[in-house]
C-alpha cells in the first residue's frame, strides 16, 4: 500500500492512542500521539516551577524543548531533551493542567510546526483533537473516534488503575468531561470533527473491531 497520511481525533479516552498505534503497526506507519507532546510541555512546565497563567515564560521554554517521541515496545516513549517521561506524563497532576497549556495559541503553533514535519513524508497515523481539522487539513483518511463519557471513564479506569488506585469511576468521569468541554472550547484550534471525517462512535465496539474497521477504510478509500 502507498503511503498516505490518517488523522485520528477524538474526546479524552476515546482509545485514539491505542487505535493509532495498532492501525500503524497494522499498515507499517509511524505513530505520532500529538497528545504526549502537549503533555511533555505541561510536564516541563511544572516541573520548572511555573504556572500555566505565566504564558509568556511557558511559550520560551516550549520553544527550548527538545521533545522526542521513538517507538518503543510498550507503544510510545517520550523524551524531553533526552531524559525520558514516558509515563511521567500520564500522571494526574499533568492530566490536570494539559488542557490549559493546550489553550495558549503560541504553544500550539510551535508544536503543530513540528507535527507537520513529523507528517510531511507520509505514512503517518496521527493521533489529537485538531489533526484532520487544522495541523494535517489534507490527511488521505480522517476518522473521529467517539463513544459516551461513562464508557470513556470506564475504559480509562481500567487502564489507570495501578498507577491511581485512589481514583473513583465518578471522578474520572468527571475529569473527562472537564478536559473535554476545555478542548472544545477553546478559542484556537479546538476539538471539533473536521467537515470530511468519518465519525466513529466505539461505544459498543472492541479495539479489534475499530481497528478492523479503519483497516477497511484504508483498503477503500486509498
Ligand atoms: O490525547 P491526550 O488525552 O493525551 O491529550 C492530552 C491533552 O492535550 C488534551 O486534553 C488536549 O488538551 C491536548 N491536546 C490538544 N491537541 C492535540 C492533542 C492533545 O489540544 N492535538
């Protein structure tokens, strides 16, 4: 199959990450989860002491960063100017503040610069909430993966459960619908189907299935 570009969006916890990566391994592509990037520059910030309201020192040190995302046996790792963050970056204290860092227009252009890059010799599986829409507007496939809030937060509360074993369903839940109403409301670029996406709603779907299905698409539509 030639290589071509799929740009896969969607609301927190939609599976998009795992979806990616398997459609990627399936077709050869590279995986790309835009997602570890926004959360790479919250982790830095934080850990430099800053505060997202201080958005002129957050977009100098964006601009410093050295994030590096290499396939890894466990799916993605992620480096921040080489010291590795892999699962720093899932912790609850940058689920927390991403959607923050995520609103400031001058973090987004700098990392949608380097996402455009990542893409420009296709064969790329790109995973967010703006890719179809704004960072890979001419992706060959574009699919909009979704599915309700409570299986959202179902699916994420098994997957986290080692890592925050103090969490409830409830407030998990909660933190999903919050990131997701700051995603879509925000002023520059935020979460929104793109006109050509092919909307997905996985509520009573199994990962082989999603996968099978956007398999299906590539073998229609390129
Ligand atoms: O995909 P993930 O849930 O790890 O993304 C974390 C956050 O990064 C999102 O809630 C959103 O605020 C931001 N993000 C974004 N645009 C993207 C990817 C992620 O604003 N393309």
């Amino acid at each position: 199959m030639d290589k071509f570009n799929i740009a896969i969006d969607g609301p927190a916890g939609a599976g998009k990450s795992t979806i990616a990566r398997l459609v990627a391994n399936a077709l050869g592509f590279v995986y790309v989860d835009t997602g570890a990037m926004y959360r790479a520059v919250t982790w830095s910030v934080l850990r430099s002491g800053l505060s997202p309201d201080q958005e002129s020192e957050v977009i100098a040190l964006t601009e410093r960063l050295d994030i590096r995302l290499a396939p890894g046996d466990q799916g993605q790792q992620v480096f921040v100017d080489d010291q590795e963050v892999t699962s720093d970056i899932r912790s609850a204290e940058v689920t927390g503040n991403v959607s923050r860092i995520a609103q400031i227009a001058e973090v987004r252009r700098i990392l949608t610069d380097k996402q455009k890059r990542l893409a420009a010799d296709k064969g790329v599986v790109m995973d967010g909430r703006d890719i179809g829409s704004h960072v890979l507007p001419d992706a060959e496939l574009k699919v909009f993966l979704t599915a309700s809030v409570r299986i959202r937060a179902e699916r994420r509360f098994k997957e986290i459960q080692d890592q925050r074993s103090e969490v409830t369903l409830e407030q998990l839940e909660h933190e999903i619908a919050t990131r997701d109403r700051m995603d879509e409301q925000r002023e520059t670029s935020p979460l929104v189907q793109a006109a050509d996406a092919i909307l997905l709603d996985t509520t009573n779907m199994t990962i082989p299935q999603v996968v099978e299905h956007i398999l299906g698409l590539c073998r229609s539509k390129v």
